[in-house]
C-alpha cells in the first residue's frame, strides 16, 4: 500500500537526478548515527536485531515462504469498504493480482478449505467437515475417535478466542488462492486520495490520541505550523506503555510497506519490459532525517520494535507447533515433513534470541483496568484490520490483509501464553488454535519484516557508493 506519494516511474539517466541523490546522500549520515543503540520500551540494540537477522532468520525465512504451504493464501479481494463508499479499483495493470487456478494449488490445501467454525446443525455432517478441516494444516488427518470428538466440541467452539482480526470467510465464492510468489509486493503506483484516506484513518481514527494533541499522526498528513517533531514524540512518551507499543506497531508496519516499496520500484519500462530495483532517492524522500523534519530515524526504529513483537511471537508459539498432531498438510508427504523441520528450526532460533521482548510488562496493573485497556487494544487492531478492505489497489489490499493478520496473529499468541502451554498432545483444543491462514500469514508477516531490516541495510550501502 503505497503511502500515497506521486513520484511517478523514474528512469536511472539524468545527471541532475544524480547530483540529487548524492547530495541526499550526503544527509543520511545523521540518519546512521541514530539507528543505532537500545530500543525504547525494551532491552534489545538495532546491532543485535539486525545480526541475528542476517545470519539466522532472513536466509530460513526465506526458504521457508517458498514452501507449498507458506505460499498458498486463500483471501477475499472483494469484500466492501465498511466505512465510506468504495473510491473504485486502482487501473494500474501493476495494482493486478493474478488468482491461483484451483488445479495448481496443492490437494492437501484444497481439502482443508472448509471453514472449521462451521455452525451447521446437520449433525450427519459433523463428522464429514471434521475430516476436511483435519487436513487445514494444523491437525493431522490421523486422529483417534477421542481425538476426533474433542475436535468436533472444539469445531462448535466459535469464534469466542481473541481475534485482533476480521477474518475473510474462506467459503465465500469471492475468496481465491493466491500464489504470492508470483504477486511480490512492490510499488505499483497506487497513490493519492484513496491511499492517504486509509492510512489517515488508520492513524487519526484508530491509534490512541488525546484531543489536545492537534499535530496530525499520519506521517503523509501535512505538519501544522513549525512542529518539528519533538513536542509529540514528548507526548507519545507520556502515554501509558500499550498505547505507545499500539502506535509503534502501527508505525513499524506502515515503515516496512514503504522500505519494500521503495526497494521493489519500477525504475523504467522500455517496450514493456519492466526494470524493478531500489529506488534511493524515494528512499530519502520517506526517512532521511532533513527532509522529514527528524522523523525518518525514528519511523525505522519502530521497525526493529515491530520485528521484536513479532519474534516473541515465534518463540511462545513453538509449543504449539512442536506437537507431533501438527501437520503442515499439504498432500506431500516428504515437503511436508521437510517444511515442519524447518519452521521447527527457526522457532529453535527465535528461542535463542537473548534479549526478548517482555509482553508480561503489558496489561499489568489494576486487573480491571488492564481487562478493559486489553479489550480496547484488541478492537481498535481489529477496526485497522478491517480498514484493509478499503484498499484500492488488489495488490495492495493483499499485502496489507496478510502483514495486518500476521500482526493480529502474533498478538494473539502473546495474549494466549496460558492456553498455548496448557495444549494436549495428541488432540485438538479449544483453548487455543490456529487456523492454516493466520498460520500463512503469521510466517510471511514475519518474513517481510526480515526483508525490510535486510534492504534497510542494502539502502545503507547504496547511500554510501553514492557519496
């Protein structure tokens, strides 16, 4: 989702567009000297993050997405706009998402379609959509009677867990397979009022803000008077620790869209043959520390905090995975088995990874008053993630939908610690599940993030080589 600025495609030619970037260049300095050192709000450095980034997980979660059933995700394109009347679909042949026939997606993903939160009453079925959604990929399709029973129970059990988002009902016929592999996020040109409306409801609406903080959140939104910057980021830390963890998110979420956009850019088109690189100078343009007012260092620290949040997430969620009833299904047997070892291999890492973010430090004080600012953290996700469906451009919309339910996901397993260590076995339980989407879109939210820290450093060395 593009963050709405009309720089059009650019070509590499042009001395003047290179004296541009070199003297820009020439700024980001500043920008190096402050992405570096410990995090707010946690114990971990930007250097250990980006370490254990390179050598550990980018290169497994890397291979990981490239697996059948990391790289099938079933979302619905076409669900309306809940809040205002649609704007129309973006007509930039780039904003096309080109749906997956069903005869390319893997049987096993096929036959685990069915939605397990089925309320149908005929009994006589019961049975018969239980050994469908076995095979959703997080139960295997060989369960004993009593296991079967406990899925069933747990098949009526709704959807009364916390979802942080609104999830697309897979049976509805607009829902598609999508191979995303072969729709790489990437600026598409997606831009202006439509653009600047979601994000603008995202932050103003959605994020916590008092009314005496009249400076705009949406960093897209023009800044009023001569506001540098420093007076709100001294009021954002004064805001109680969920509510500025809700706004980085946010923010961390919106910087990692912008880095892949910027680093999968269309830089010419010569008789329809399309050259996609990094684009330096829309680089500088969203974070260089002069041209935003101090704000670009600050935006990509939020980055790190959401990369944080997010690997906490992957280690708390290993216990669920590690059950030998887990099956990543396919239909394959050897890459299923191969796809579990590996996603087993990366918890192991994530698990070692020494300096943590402590989600105990959330929701702590008055049980009341924790219960209702949880509640509250968890709708306002939940509205963000149903702003996505106001996207206007296909791709965008895809990409905003997964990397927003891999959020979601991720926070649920942070909330869930309790139900997550109390899991049977060898049966299913109601107390704690995943379903095959949020699982896909857990693993390749992630894997953007890995990416995003990744072409930060490649930005890094672009900048310099253009000194």
């Amino acid at each position: 989702m593009s963050s709405g600025r009309g720089t059009g495609r650019t070509t590499a030619a042009g001395t003047g567009l290179a004296a541009r970037i070199l003297l820009l260049g020439s700024l980001w300095t500043a920008a190096e000297a402050q992405l570096t050192g410990v995090l707010d709000d946690c114990l971990c450095d930007i250097e250990s993050i980006e370490d254990f980034n390179t050598y550990k997980i980018f290169p497994k979660i890397q291979k990981l997405q490239e697996r059948d059933y990391f790289r099938y995700y079933k979302v619905n394109l076409k669900r309306p706009c809940p809040f205002w009347a649609d704007d129309g679909h973006c007509s930039i042949k780039d904003c096309h998402v080109e749906p997956c026939p069903e005869s390319k997606v893997p049987v096993g993903i096929k036959a685990g379609s069915s939605n397990k939160y089925s309320k149908r009453p005929n009994n006589t079925k019961v049975l018969e959509d239980c050994e469908q959604a076995n095979k959703l990929g997080a139960i295997n399709s060989t369960l004993s009677n009593q296991s079967k029973e406990a899925f069933i129970d747990w098949a009526r059990y709704d959807d009364s867990q916390d979802h942080f988002c609104e999830l697309d009902d897979e049976r509805s016929p607009d829902a598609q397979y999508v191979d995303l592999l072969l729709n790489p996020e990437r600026y598409t040109g997606y831009k202006g009022p439509s653009a600047w409306r979601v994000w603008n409801s995202i932050y103003e609406e959605n994020c916590f803000k008092p009314r005496s903080v009249y400076r705009p959140l949406n960093p897209l939104a023009p800044s009023r008077g001569e506001d540098d910057g420093e007076s709100f980021y001294t009021w954002l830390e004064g805001l109680c620790l969920e509510k500025r963890v809700f706004y980085k998110l946010i923010s961390g979420l919106h910087v990692s869209i912008n880095l892949h956009l910027c680093a999968n850019y269309l830089l010419e088109e010569t008789w329809g043959k399309p050259r996609w690189g990094h684009n330096v100078k829309e680089f500088i343009h969203r974070f260089d520390p002069i041209e935003t007012k101090g704000e670009g260092p600050r935006r990509l620290k939020n980055l790190y905090f959401l990369y944080l949040i997010e690997l906490r997430a992957l280690s708390k969620v290993a216990p669920y995975f590690e059950r030998s009833i887990v099956d990543l299904y396919t239909g394959n047997v050897q890459e299923d088995a191969e796809s579990k070892a590996l996603l087993l291999d990366i918890f192991r890492d994530t698990k070692s990874f020494p300096m943590h973010f402590d989600e105990k430090s959330m929701f702590a004080g008055d049980k009341k008053g924790a219960k209702s600012l949880k509640e509250e953290f968890r709708l306002h996700f939940k509205n963000i993630s149903r702003i996505m469906d106001c996207v206007g451009c296909d791709k965008c919309r895809l990409w905003g939908k997964l990397q927003t339910q891999g959020l979601g996901t991720a926070l649920k397993i942070l909330f869930s610690e309790k139900e997550i260590q109390s899991l049977p076995e060898n049966s299913p339980s109601k107390g704690f599940q995943l379903t095959r989407q949020e699982i896909v879109a857990l693993i390749n939210a992630f894997g953007r993030l890995s990416t995003s820290i990744k072409e930060l450093q490649n930005f890094k060395v672009l900048l310099q080589h253009t000194r």
